[in-house]
C-alpha cells in the first residue's frame, strides 16, 4: 500500500503546478497593474472620446536582450583612446545584441493571442511587435481610454490615452506602447527672419542687446551677398561673409572648408530627415545653387539626391506651395536641403521623407497621423543594411511632451546607430531654456523649471546650438522671430561621463540663483554650435532669411561629412557617435563662444562661458583641425587664421 499514498503524493504536486500554472496565466491575463501614467503636457486640451473604429498603428517595445553590452561596446568604439575606436558593428551585430530573450517574446505573443491578435510584424531584431488595430481593441488590450486632443496654438489633434495598463507578468518585458501618452510634437527650428549699417558696426565694436534687437527689428530689404568669383584666392572672414544674409561661401570660410577638396564622395553620404509633409524642392535648390553654389548647379546637384518616402512619405514636387507646415510651403525642407549641398557638394546625399502629413484620416476631428514618426524611421533605417555615415534632424519638441520610457528607448534606438558608424545630429531647439508658457514641470505640481527639449537631450546624438555674427560669434537669438538658440539640462537622462569634467567646471561658476529650474546632474547640451542666424534661403521662389538650430545643425553635419570624406579617401572608419571624441580631443578643434546667453523663462538662461557651456556647448567648429584630429594626428591648438 506504500507506493499508492506516493504516488497520490507526485499527483497531488503534479496538480498543484499545473493549477499555479494556469492561474498565472488567468491571473496575468486578468491582473492589471498601470504600467505609464503621463500627464497631458500644457497646451493640450482634450476635446472628445476616440471614434471606437478609428485605426492605430501599435507600436510595442520589448525589452532588448543585452543593451548594456551594446552601450559598453559603443563607448569604446567611439573614444579616440580605445584599441576598438572606429571598429563599428555591423547591423546583424546590433541585433544579435538587443535581440530580446526567447521567453519575452513568448510571454507577449501569447498575450496579444488570447485577445485574438496574431497579424505581427516583427522588426529584424525582434525587439519591436506593430500591429494594426481599431481603438477600441487597442483599449480593451491595454485597459485604457483614448480622447482626442487638440493643441491651442494650431489645429493639431492627437489620439492619445494619458494611462494604460499591462498584466502583472509582462511588465519587465514591455519598456513602452505608443501611440498612447507620447504627445510629441515634431516642430522644426526655425523662425524666418527678413530688412544705413548700424552705429556698433561703424564703430568696428561689438553691438550692445539692445542694438541688435533693432536690428532684428530693422527692415532691411534686398542684402547683398558675397560672390567667390569677386574675392581673392583666399578671401578672409569679413570679405565672404554678410552677417545679415548668411551663403554657403561664408559657412565655408567661416569653419574652413572652402578649399577642401572632396576625395572619396562615391564612398561616403549625408542624410537628412524630413517630417510634418515636408518636402526638398528642387526648383528652389536649383535656383539657390544657382546663386550661391554655382558648381553644384553645374553638376546638376538640385535633381541628382536621393528621396526615400518612409511610412506614407510624400515628394510633392508638381506642388508650388509645398505641404508643409507653418503656411510658407516647404520652408523648413529647403533649409535643410540648401544648407547640406551648399556646404558638402558633392557629397551625395539622402533625403528620408517620413509620413504623417495631416489629414491623416477623413474624420472631421482627427487632422493628425496618430504614429509616432521617430519610431516610423528609425524602424526604417534600422532594417537598412547601408546608411550615410552622417544624418542630421532640425526637429525637436519639450522632453516632457514624451514619456521616458518612450524617451528611453528611442534614445537607445540613436544608440545603435551610432554603433554602426552613423553620426546622429539634432537641433538644440529654438526656444532658449524653454518658450514662454511653457516653463513648468508636468508632474502635476507645476512648479517653475527651464524646459529642456527632445532628442538633444538623448546622450547617443550630438546636438547643435547656433550662433550669430562672423567673428567672434555669439549665442544666437533674434527679437524679430523669438528666436533664441536653445540648451540646458535633461530631466529624464543623467550626465554621460564623456562630458563631467566639462560640465562640472562649469556648473562649478553658474549663478546659484538658476539651481530650482534645472537638474544639474542632467546630460548638458548643445554639444557644440555652428551659425544660426539669417540664413539665405529660396522658398516658393522667392529669397528669404531663416534663423534657427535648424540651419546650424544641417552646416554642422555637412562639415562632419567632409571630415569622413578625408578618412574613407585615408582608408580609415566614418567618425560615428561623435561625442566622446569631441570631449575628449575634438575641444581643440572648436573656437570657443563666451557672448551671450540662451534666455527664456523670463530669465538670462545659461550663459556662455569659457570651455564648455549650456548655451554653446564647446563652440564653433574649426575644420582643418577636427580633420587632422580625426585622421590621428595631434597639432598644437591653433586659432582659426581669421582671429589674427
């Protein structure tokens, strides 16, 4: 009779495992745990309930397998100190490294299975799920509400749910959901800027604020613009540069590229992006290169690049009024376009057109795509075996318009591309420390804080302030536009070591009074500057001025492509994630900006100092110097020839 109690014992805790089993699973499928709670950013006004058959785009993130192995491999990538610098992974190396674990995608497949969703797509790492749903499958998924929102400064709406939750077992294996609390907003930044020489300038002195905000304010007219045909073999500074209407022949002589040669240009490429249905007209780029890039239009350059349409992009070229956005057609996509070829022909380059022009959908209260397009290209880009060594992006919206983990990952998505040898520029913003009305934290106590903008912040891309004048330069700003060039302190991404000592120096002599609205232990950014201020520009046809980090971060990207056309012609690796060696070499190669400062939030903001600082980063670049650093070599620090 012994062996029967046994093995009634073995059936007992056969039973028992078996029923703790599938409770798991009835528990985990019933008990739901809020995973993200965001608040509605400022500004934003909910106007309705979602139409229960409106159609989402899912995007589900789940936790990649080894990031911190990816980080680890790309801080040694890109410090110029380490035996890897340079040795880039491949893209099946980045997967192989965020691939998630077997046991992640099984928990979340069989999840969406037992609410009959089993149509996946599957990035190539497997660590992003899309899947196509109506709202009120999407709300029953995630035990949520969507409302639609509306934004009081224009008529963009969004579909979002400020709160939604997941069962109790996946949420270490699901980083974010979207669309559903991201209320990114894509701006470009950029504020167009049009008008005796004033008295500072007669003098041969600097201006005081308050005559350079009359001259902001000052109408102009027509501005001549320096030819390279009418100056000498070497024209200094002041003989190529108008500081009133700024040409790819100043930029080039400003950071000295004019007489650089492009070696290996089959072998190398830029790429810009282009959001919110704008567009690269090449009738304007042709007229532009025309004027200012004679060479470029001789090689037919305006009709040669090369337009990729991601997710629903658009290339409306027949359209003379463009599509974008702000009501003057095209304005920020030629900006792009003409300041990338005027400053790196003949590099070739890649536009990346991505989707999500408004309408979306014909329903009267829905005027927005509801995805979320950073995620929409970098899924693109990332399925791409072969990419630009360099991409630039004049887009950026307040970082507490997005949640963090959504901040998070899409961070760590700039990550991988950095691996792979990809250098990722963004505009500092346009806004100074924060844009009036919006200074105050989103955390429901509204207490007054600068306001520090997204991707800038990401540590994974390097960020690009402006400055004005030709020399020295100054932080950029313009009272015409409001436009003032943006820096500070992200409140979701801690200080990457690359730059403490930088950063601690400075933090070391700033005004205490400034401490309540900033997270000194923050990444700081501008990385560095280039101009930003009255960029010479043909829209619709016409000659306009354009201030903005998204004219200096195109100029900077452009130079950086010149710099890996001198080491691909050398047999070396593209320059990849900057950052590292920008702060730990490349500072010689940057004319330091101590004028001025990026003011907002009823503030003076942070002020530019000597080395590194919120307003200027490391300053302006010196190409001759960044080349040489870049190719191994080191120079004593040298001042650029124009500062006598």
């Amino acid at each position: 009779m012994a062996p029967y109690p046994r093995c009634l014992a073995i059936l007992a805790i056969l039973f028992t495992v078996i029923i703790s089993c599938v409770g798991h699973v009835i528990d985990g499928a019933l008990t739901l745990r809020v995973k993200e709670s965001h608040p509605v950013p400022v500004k934003w006004r909910r106007r309705g309930a979602a139409p229960a058959n409106h159609i989402l785009n899912l995007r589900i993130a789940l936790k990649q397998g080894n990031f911190a192995e990816l980080e680890r491999r790309l801080n040694q990538i890109s410090h110029p100190d380490h035996a890897l610098y340079g040795k880039h992974l491949s893209p099946n190396e980045i997967r192989d490294l965020v691939r998630p674990e077997e046991s992640t995608i099984k928990l979340v497949t069989e999840w969406l299975g037992t609410h009959g969703i089993g149509d996946l797509t599957f990035s190539p790492a497997q660590d992003w799920i899309s899947v196509t749903l109506p709202i009120e499958a999407v709300e029953r998924l995630l035990n949520t509400t969507y409302h639609v929102y509306s934004h009081e400064d224009d008529t963009e709406t969004l579909i979002r749910a400020n709160e939604w939750s997941l069962p109790d077992h996946l949420h270490d294996s699901i980083e974010t959901i979207q669309p559903t609390s991201s209320f990114l907003r894509l701006e470009p930044q950029s504020r167009r800027a049009e008008p005796p020489e004033p008295q500072w300038f007669i003098e041969g002195r600097l201006p005081t604020y308050q005559e350079m905000v009359e001259e902001d304010l000052l109408d102009r007219g027509h501005i001549d613009v320096p030819e390279l045909e009418n100056l000498p073999k070497n024209p200094t500074v002041a003989q190529a540069c108008n500081r009133l209407a700024v040409s790819p022949l100043c930029i080039r002589t400003m950071y000295g590229t004019l007489d650089y040669t492009v070696q290996a240009a089959e072998k190398n490429g830029i790429g810009l992006v282009n959001y919110g249905g704008q567009i690269n007209n090449r009738s304007d780029l042709e007229t532009f290169l025309n004027i200012y890039r004679k060479d470029a239009a001789a090689a037919n350059a305006a009709h040669t690049f090369k337009t990729v349409l991601v997710n629903g992009g658009i290339d409306e070229q027949s359209n003379p009024e463009g599509a974008g956005i702000g009501g003057m057609g095209d304005l920020e996509g030629d900006l792009d376009i003409q300041a990338v070829i005027g400053a790196s022909f003949p590099t070739p380059v890649t536009a990346y057109n991505v989707g999500g022009k408004p309408p979306f959908q014909s329903d009267a209260l829905i005027t927005s795509n509801d995805n979320e397009p950073y995620l929409d290209w970098l899924q693109y880009v990332l399925a791409q075996d072969d990419l630009p060594p360099v991409i630039t992006t004049s887009y950026a919206d307040n970082e507490q318009t997005v949640p963090e983990a959504y901040a998070r990952r899409v961070c760590n998505e700039f990550a991988q591309l950095g691996a792979r040898g990809v250098s990722v520029i963004f505009a500092s913003g346009d806004h100074g420390v924060g844009k009036e009305g919006y200074c105050k934290s989103n955390d429901g106590t509204e207490k007054p804080q600068f306001i520090p903008v997204f991707p800038a912040s990401c540590p994974y891309v390097t960020s690009v302030g402006a400055t004005r004048l030709v020399g020295p330069e100054i932080v950029a700003f313009d009272a015409r536009g409001g436009f003032v060039s943006g820096g500070g302190f992200s409140n979701y991404f801690s200080r990457p070591s690359y730059q403490d000592k930088h950063v601690e120096q400075y933090l070391q002599g700033l005004d205490v009074g400034l401490a309540p609205y900033y997270n000194a232990q923050g990444r700081g950014y501008p990385d560095v500057s280039a101009i930003g201020y009255h960029y010479a520009v043909w829209v619709d046809g016409q000659a306009h001025l354009q201030d903005g980090t998204s004219a200096s971060a195109p100029a900077f990207a452009a130079l950086i492509a010149l710099v890996n056309d001198a080491l691909i012609a050398d047999g070396r690796p593209t320059l990849g994630f900057l950052n590292p060696l920008l702060y730990s070499r490349g500072e010689e190669a940057f004319t330091d900006v101590t004028i001025g400062s990026n003011f907002g939030c009823n503030t003076t903001g942070f002020p530019a100092r000597k080395g590194w600082d919120a307003a200027s980063g490391l300053g302006t670049p010196w190409f001759p110097q960044l080349k040489d650093i870049a190719l191994g070599y080191r120079f004593r620090t040298q001042r650029p020839w124009y500062f006598g």
